[in-house]
C-alpha cells in the first residue's frame, strides 16, 4: 500500500530570492533519495512561504522494490591459485557481497572465465530509513548563504523552530540540532501563531488558510496579480506590470494585502527609473502611471498583515519613502551644480582595479576602441562615440549614484540631457552598459554600440591580462557577460569586426599592466571569446560538431561565422550530406596537412585524375566568386558537386603509389581539393 511523505522545515524568515532555489533543490533531493532506496514514488510537490518549506510525496511504496543482482568478480586465474585455493581476490568479492566462496559460480566470457555471484536482495520496510533520509535532506540543503545560531553544529538559511516529517500520517521521528520531528505547524507569526497538528498535504494546507498562511507560491503570486490591478484601478490608474518585483513579492509574505499610498508631486520632477526604482529596490512597492504612460504620484505595497487600521500602515509607508525621496531630490540638485565633464578628471582617483589602474585610465582606454570603431563603421559618429565615451563614466561621481549604484548610466544619460548634449550622447552613456542580463536589451544606437563593445572589451582583455580569469562558475567581474554582449551587439548591429585585431589592440594598451605575454593574453581572450559564440550558435536545430566543424576553419568576423554556420547546418539536413562528408574527410585523413607541389598534369596516369582535376579547376573558380559574394550555400553546393568527380577518383586509383612523383601528385591534387573549404569549415570535425 503507497502512502504520502510529508515534511516541513519551520524557520525564521528566509530571504526571497532564496526560496525558489530550495525548493527545487528539496525535489530533487528526496527524488533522489527515494529512487536509491528502490522505492517507488508518484507526484512530488513543493511549496514554501518565508517562514516554511514544505514537501509532499504522493503514492510512496511502504517496501523497497526487490532486486536481482548479477556481480562480476574477478578471473579465476586471479581467483584461485594453483591448488584450487581461493586467493584474496577471492576472499575479498566474496565478503564484500556477504557470501561464502562456495556460493560464487563461473562463467565464461569474451575476456575469459570470471567468478560471478547472482543475488537477491528482498525489499525492507522504508519506513525504517526515512528517518536517516529526512535527517539527511534537511542537513545537506544548501543556501547562497547559511547561518549558525546557539551553539548548534547546524546550518541553514534562518534558524529551524520546528521540523514535521510523515509517513501516512504517522511521524517519522528524528532529531536535527536540537529539535525532534512532529506533526504541529504554526500559523501566521502575527496573526495566528498558535500550532495545530496536521496528517498530510491536504490536511496541512487547508489548516494553514485558517491560520492565515497560504502556503503555495503561485496560488500568493496570483491574488497579489489580481488584488494591485484592482488597486490601480480603484485609483484611477494603470499598473506598472513588473514580473520580477511580483515573484519576489510573492515569496516575501504569507497572507498578502494590498494598500496603496501616495507621495507628493514635487517629487514627480526626478527621473521615472529613479522613482522607480526607490519604490522597488528599496520598498518593493509597485508603480502606477496614467493613461499616458506618465507615472502617478502613487504606490502599491503588499502588507503581510491584515491590519485593523490600513491608514496607519499606509502613513507608516509613506513617511519612509518621503524620506529616501527627499534624499534623492537633494542629491539630484547638487548634482546638476557640476557639469558632467568636469567630474572626468575626478576618476583619476577613483581605482577601477588595484592592477589595472585607475577608472580614469579606463576610460582613456576604451575611447581610442570606440572611435576606432566608429572610423570603420560609421565614420560620421566618430566625435558623438568620443564624447559618450568620455562621459559615460562620469555619473560614478555623482551623489545620486553614490546613494543609487543601480542608477549608474541613467543618472549620467538625464544629466547629460539637461546639460544639452547631443541625444545620442546621452543615450549612449546609458546603453553602453547594455545588456544588463541575457536576453537583455541591446544598444539601439550605434554610438552606443562602439563605447559598449569597446567598454566590455577592455575589461575582458584587462582582467586576462593579469590573471583574474573565471573559473568553474566563480566570474566576479562578468566576463563571460560582457563577451555574450559583446557578441550579441556585434551580430545586431551588423557589424563585420576582426574579433582577433580588436582583441589585439585592446591588449596593446594594456601592455605596461600586463603580467604575460601579450601574444597568450591575445589568444586567452579570443579563445574565450570564441567558446561563448560557440555556445551561443549551438541550439536545437544547429549541432555543436557543425558549429566547431566551422570556427575551426576561421573564428575572426562573427557576422560571416554565422552566415557560415547557417549554410552547413542547412546542407547537412539533406540526405546526401553523410556521404558527402564521408568523401572529403578521406581526402584529409589522406593528406594529413597536404603537400605544397603544385599539380603536374603531366603526371597524370589515368583518366580520372585528369576528369578530376578539369573538374577541379572549375569549381575553384566558382567556390572563389561565390566566397567573395558571401554565398556560402552556393559554396557548398558547388564543392558538393565535385564529390562524383572525387570517388571515381578513389576508386580508380592508389593515391600512395609506388612511384614517388606520381603520389605526390596525387596528394597534391588532393591538397587542393581540400583547400576548397579552407575559410568554410573543416570537415572532419562533422560527427558521423
């Protein structure tokens, strides 16, 4: 007979963002758990509110499944020695098992003879070791960040008060820290913290709603939806839709309750990310806007409480968000007393990192990348590129972004705006820190595309060059961000950049910081930067060998490895593509490199070198034109043809003749129809 497995973690208030994470790591865990033990299971669930994690299995097996073993030991030449003895060997596969020499048995093999044991093991009653399993999941959750708390030898993300663990409604008992297993849960801390005993999921839910306690996230995440959009309407008003402050909010209360508060008008003159984002980094309030889209001087925040006074609360609210906004406004007018520009020189103080020099050196730096970009690609920004340069860097030295770090490149875009710089020099300080995440926004703008991919690049090449490499998933300095964004601007924008030369000139003006060789740092850094686009061209339906098989051929302008990658994947959906392949890796298996001799059509013996080699001559010349065009599925096509050509040759002779000159005219020959795809891609690294 199946039965439900309960448990619940009672703790302190766990941060939000943690939650989510733990409970998928509470699944996984007991899965796997239950799964080594050999019992079966059905539906696993999770919830979790700040103050519980919660676990449900449904349809858990009493018995562990039976199991059949069939063991390898050792040969039996090891096994026994001369006079039929057994030897340690022996001995040893034997105790390990729990069986007596006698019981093994001998069978034959491809390798020779070998002891094998074949045994039984009859499923125990699990409930006997789900005690060590209950203990042993709460023991090994992990968190970002754990704690230790009276002189317990125990972690967890907020002290434990209480532990539940069932087994069809019967505690499971054990001990963790200092507290033992039972069946009594306890209510809202503030408005029903009385315990009361639960049998099961269903049983426990539905106590929990009496105690003002809704426990599954979703179910929280849906009333907060409803009830703000109710709100926002009520106040005459539209809401400002933000998934992320929803999920957070979500796993921050119990029993949500929205109210809503203003603040005063005065304060709608500061930027709206400014406004923004104090009511949602700092308050986890909601915005709401007018039919237009202009913000109203009006909040949401979700109450854990039902409070008997709402205005209270509300007052409560409103008074601490005057108070940061009044804080914003000051530092908003001081700001605006000194010009971007002049704060420039104030970087020379700033350390952008102890190896690397000062934020100053920084920005001298990735300037000269960025109009150099420019020159190449859109000569008539070259002046707006070094201008936005050299003020996107600037706000750090505001008194905004000091109190608002997660302001910096607004601040910089407003101030530079109302200090009359051209507009796409204030958007440019803004979107040269774009994208922020993957999948993020991009530059819209050219100008702020070169400050961004110059930027980015300094920084890989900067902290390549001395040593602060990621490693594992250890990446303090986004490294691997900046090269995904990087890659993401180039591939928008459309533009044809030598990943190699730009890396390269990057690294030349951090010569005099370097503690290696600026021909390693160079290749370090193209390299890296070459796994993160591989990575990015891999997906459903382009495979990893196709997309190696390519950058293998050349990795330098990312638009061209693209078009590159599209074409070979496209050919090898086709039905003749794995004969196809299977031709021209023998041609390189055979040359191993190739030959530098030219052909000599005099050396010719048979008629298919000669068919080969006319229909050689005329692909070159088409593959040539084509290449040039940046046709590469007419190049493929048009190698593809030679491939009959290639096989009659095969068949009609023996490339590594006796005759020295004749094989290496026919390696030469070769040679050159390998050569048909250098810059394409290199074929034996296709998977079969």
């Amino acid at each position: 007979m199946a039965k439900e497995l309960f448990l619940e973690i009672g703790t302190e208030e766990i941060p939000a963002g943690m939650l989510p994470v733990a409970m998928r790591d509470l699944e996984r865990m007991m899965r796997k758990e239950l799964t080594n033990a050999r019992v079966a299971f059905g539906d696993v669930t999770t919830y979790a509110t700040p103050r519980r994690l919660v676990l449900s299995v449904a349809d858990v097996a009493e018995e562990q499944e039976r199991q059949e073993l069939n063991l390898s030991g050792p040969s039996v030449k090891v096994a026994f020695d001369a006079d039929g003895n057994p030897t340690k060997a022996a001995l040893g596969f034997a105790r390990s098992n729990g069986v007596d020499v006698s019981e093994l048995t001998q069978q034959e093999t491809e390798k020779g003879t070998y002891l094998f044991l074949s045994k039984v093991i009859e499923g125990q009653p699990i409930k006997e070791q789900l005690p060590e399993i209950m203990e042993r999941i709460v023991s090994s959750l992990s968190f970002k960040k754990s704690m230790r708390w009276k002189d317990l030898d125990v972690r967890f993300a907020r002290p434990v008060h209480w532990l539940i663990a069932l087994f069809g409604g019967e505690v499971i008992p054990f001990s963790w820290g200092n507290l033992t297993s039972g069946n009594t849960s306890y209510g809202h801390r503030f408005m029903a913290p009385a315990g009361f005993d639960v049998t099961g999921l269903d049983d426990f839910v539905a106590k929990a709603r009496e105690h003002f306690v809704i426990v599954d996230p979703e179910e929280r995440k849906q009333i907060i939806a409803r009830e703000i959009e109710r709100v926002a309407g009520e106040e005459g008003g539209a809401l400002n839709v933000d998934e992320d402050l929803l999920e957070e909010v979500a796993y921050l209360v119990e029993d949500p309750t929205p109210l809503c508060g203003s603040f005063e008008e005065e304060f709608l003159q500061l930027p709206d990310e400014l406004l923004i984002t104090s009511m949602k980094e700092h308050q986890r309030y909601f915005t709401l806007a007018d039919t237009e889209g202009r913000l109203l001087p009006k909040f949401i925040t979700i109450s854990n409480t039902r409070p008997t006074d709402p205005d209270v609360v509300v007052k409560g609210n409103e008074r601490v968000l005057r108070a940061r906004l009044s804080d914003a406004m000051f530092f908003w007018k001081e700001d605006q007393k000194t010009p971007l520009e002049n704060r420039l020189e104030a970087l020379k103080n700033v350390v952008y990192q102890a190896q690397l020099g000062t934020s100053y050196a920084k920005v001298q730096r990735f300037t000269a990348l960025a109009e150099d970009l420019a020159s190449q690609f859109d000569s008539e920004v070259v002046e707006l590129t070094r201008r936005a340069a050299q003020l996107c860097k600037c706000d750090l030295e505001t008194g905004m972004v000091y109190e608002f770090p997660e302001l910096q490149g607004v601040m910089g875009r407003e101030y530079a705006a109302i200090e009359g710089e051209d507009p796409r020099v204030a958007k440019a300080i803004f979107e040269h820190y774009l994208p922020v995440q993957a999948g993020g926004d991009l530059p819209s703008d050219n100008v702020g595309a070169f400050v961004s991919i110059a930027d980015k690049i300094d920084t890989i090449c900067g902290c390549f060059g001395v040593g602060l490499i990621p490693t594992g998933t250890a990446d303090p300095y986004a490294l691997r961000r900046c090269a995904i964004g990087v890659l993401n601007i180039l591939l928008d924008r459309g533009f044809t950049v030598s990943i190699p030369e730009l890396v390269a000139k990057a690294v030349k003006q951090l010569e005099d910081k370097l503690n290696r060789s600026v021909e390693e740092v160079t290749a370090d850094v193209v390299e890296f930067i070459r796994l993160r686009f591989v990575n990015m061209m891999t997906g459903p339906e382009t495979a990893t060998d196709v997309v190696e098989a390519v950058l293998a051929a050349r990795f330098d302008n990312v638009m061209d490895a693209r078009q590159r990658i599209e074409a070979l994947s496209a050919m090898k959906q086709q039905p003749e593509f794995e004969a196809l392949a299977a031709t021209f890796k023998r041609v390189g298996n055979i040359i191993k490199g190739g030959v530098t001799d030219a052909v000599d059509a005099e050396c010719f013996e048979q008629d298919c070198e000669r068919e080969m080699y006319g229909a050689l001559q005329q692909v070159q010349q088409d593959v040539a034109r084509l290449m040039a065009d940046g046709d590469y599925p007419g190049a493929l096509r048009a190698i593809g043809s030679l491939r009959p050509a290639v096989d009659a040759f095969f068949d009609g002779v023996m490339v590594m003749a006796e005759d020295e000159a004749v094989k290496r005219n026919r390696l030469a020959l070769l040679t050159q129809v390998a050569g048909l795809f250098a810059g394409l891609a290199d074929f034996s690294r296709i998977a079969a």
